[in-house]
C-alpha cells in the first residue's frame, strides 16, 4: 500500500520533518529483507485503523501492527484515522490532527470523546423510514463542519419509504449547502449516488444511529462483506445492531477509505467554534441584518430573522434547533476555566448566535 493510499499527505510529511531526519515509511521489499526502517527501534509513520476493547491495531503501509492493551493509546488519546509515531513496539507520539469528530462523555463534565480523526468527509446516514429527524441531522452536520470534514446526508433504505425523494428535497432546503444523496442498500446500484464523493487517499467517515444501514452500505461499497449485518426486525423495519468497535478501511478502485463506528444512539456536542456557523449559514446571514448586535431573535424590533420567519422564508423549526444547541454551549462553557468562558462569550459575541435565557 502507498502512503498516499492511506491518507499521507504534505502536512503530514511536513510535521514529520520535524520529528524526525529519517523517512517515514519503509518499502514493501525492505520488509522482507528486515530493513532496520521495519524493526525495533526505528521509528516510523503508521496509521490507527482499527481500536478494538484491548488492542489498537495500526499500520505502516507495509503491514498490520496489533498492539494488544496497548497503554500509549489510551494515555495520548489515540482514535482511529490518527497517524502515529511507531518504533515497531509502541506508539511514543500522535502527529498533529487535521479534526477529529468528536462528542461530550455522558456524565463526565466537559470531557470529550474523539470518535475518528483526520476526515475529508462525512456521511451522515439516516433512514428514510423510520430514523428521519432532522434536529438530530442539524447537530451532526455541526459536528462534521466542526471536525473540518464535508457533511453530506445518506437518506438510505429508500426502498422502504414511498416519500423518500420528497423528504430529501425537505432536508436539502433545510441544511444549507449539504448535499442529499438518497441511497437503497439492496444492491451497488442503489448506492452509485455516493461514488463522486469517494475519492483516492480521503478518508470518509459513517456516522449515524443504530440500525440505519452503515454497514451494509460500506459492504456494498467495499464490494465485499467487511462488516457483520443482520436482517432487519420485521416490526419496525430497521436494521439491528452489529458494529462494535471503530475500523477503517481501504475501499475498491478510487473509493479512499472509510472510518465505520458503532451506532450513536446520542451526540452531545462538545466545545464547537465554526461548527454552528457553518451549519447554520442562513441564520448567520439573516443576523448580520438585525439592529442590534446581541440580538437573541425573539422579540426585539428590526429583528431580520423573525422577519424572515414572518415572510416565511426561514422555518421556525431550524431556529428552535439552533437554540437548543445554543443552550448546550452555553453550559459547557460554564464548565470551562474562566479564561475559556471569556474566549467563549468573545466568539459567540461574534457569532451573533446568542441564545436567550
């Protein structure tokens, strides 16, 4: 595999310049020879593909390295899609990320879990038939923009949903500068829709709740079965629960590479600083108009949003929805050290996104 197959890139060799005089890779044929560059001791470049309950499992283009209860992945934060420093043993260091997904622990403060790193994309997979929420898609696509990844929604299981192409030009007017690809998982022809944002060494990450089809869409598009599925239940018509760890992996052809997840039955936002804006770039644009610069859009006069909302050219809805992630901020930053809270309230101030109460 070339580097270049596995995601490297120029900011990446460029950060390793700075670690290192020796290169990052060794080549394929030096591996057999036992090439110092393979062995103990010499460090290289390697990428985490895979994060398995006691072991990581890396690899350096030449070959797979499991490191089983591996204690530098836990204690540097190692997620999967991160590009490390790896002397044949261990990993010593994790090369500066691009973004990374991430979310707020439940329970633990402001604590924050990086679900993948280093992404070009996202796809954000939802069912036509019985997971369409679209508050739950407008927090999601605050998170790709977040991580510096393109967000782009899957409505899957279109089979299933007559309606399916009226509510994918729904969310298509909703989330502003978000492609809609609608995908049916029966067959490679169902899922052609999503090749041209497959692309040679960029890392596309799936993301979604349990059942929604991620894994039978990644087999389809891996042409082979890389994941475990089961059928789905006869009752409701969603798919059941299988992936349990996260994984990446080298697709087909020209189809890059693919960062699969468990499902996410909730996404609590962490820190976000871009992610709002960009996910929200109508309401941006609206506020700008308003006549007073902390404008919080609810009853202050020569406000452009709720004027907006009068003429029916912005949806209530996608307004509450910016609030309530809004509202999530706002007590994270409460939570963070002063020094934060006061860079927080300086980028809301900014923003021109602040919530009420």
């Amino acid at each position: 595999m070339t580097p270049d197959a596995l995601g490297w890139n120029s900011e990446l060799a460029h950060a390793w310049a700075g670690l290192a005089a020796h290169p990052p890779f060794a080549a394929a044929g030096d591996a057999a020879a036992g090439d110092p560059a393979v062995g103990e001791g010499r460090t290289r470049a390697a990428r985490v593909i895979a994060l398995h309950r006691g072991a990581t499992v890396l690899h350096d283009t030449v070959r797979e390295h499991i490191l089983a209860d591996h204690p530098g992945s836990a204690a540097l934060g190692v997620a999967v899609g991160d590009w490390v420093v790896f002397d044949g043993a261990r990993i010593t260091a994790v090369l500066p990320r691009r973004g990374a997904v991430t979310r707020k622990e439940a329970g633990r403060g402001i604590a924050t879990q990086v679900l993948a790193a280093n992404l070009d994309r996202v796809l954000i997979v939802t069912s036509a038939n019985q997971d369409l929420e679209p508050r739950r898609l407008d927090r999601m696509v605050a998170v790709a923009w977040e991580a510096g990844a393109q967000p782009v929604v899957v409505l899957s299981k279109s089979d299933l949903e007559p309606a399916a192409a009226e509510y994918a030009e729904a969310l298509a007017a909703r989330l502003v500068g978000v492609p809609v690809v609608v995908v049916h998982t029966r067959d490679e022809a169902g899922v052609a829709a999503l090749l041209p944002y497959l692309r040679p060494g960029e890392t596309t990450m799936l993301l979604g709740t349990s059942g929604v089809g991620k894994s039978t869409l990644l087999n389809l598009l891996a042409g082979e079965d890389r994941q475990a599925v089961r059928e789905v239940r006869a009752h409701d018509d969603r798919g059941q629960h299988t992936t349990t760890h996260r994984e990446l992996f080298l697709l087909p052809g020209d189809r890059g590479l693919m960062i699969d997840v468990p499902g996410i039955r909730e996404l609590a936002l962490a820190l976000v600083g871009e992610g709002l804006e960009r996910a929200f770039p109508d309401i941006v644009a609206l506020a700008a108009g308003c006549r007073w610069v902390d404008c919080s859009h609810s009853n202050e006069p020569a406000c452009a949003v709720q004027a907006a909302i009068a003429a029916g050219d912005l949806d209530p809805e996608r307004l509450a929805s910016l609030r309530v992630l809004l509202a999530e901020q706002v007590q994270l930053e409460r939570r963070e050290s002063p020094r934060t809270r006061h860079e927080g309230r300086r980028k809301a101030r900014k923003r021109n996104l602040k919530a009420r109460g």
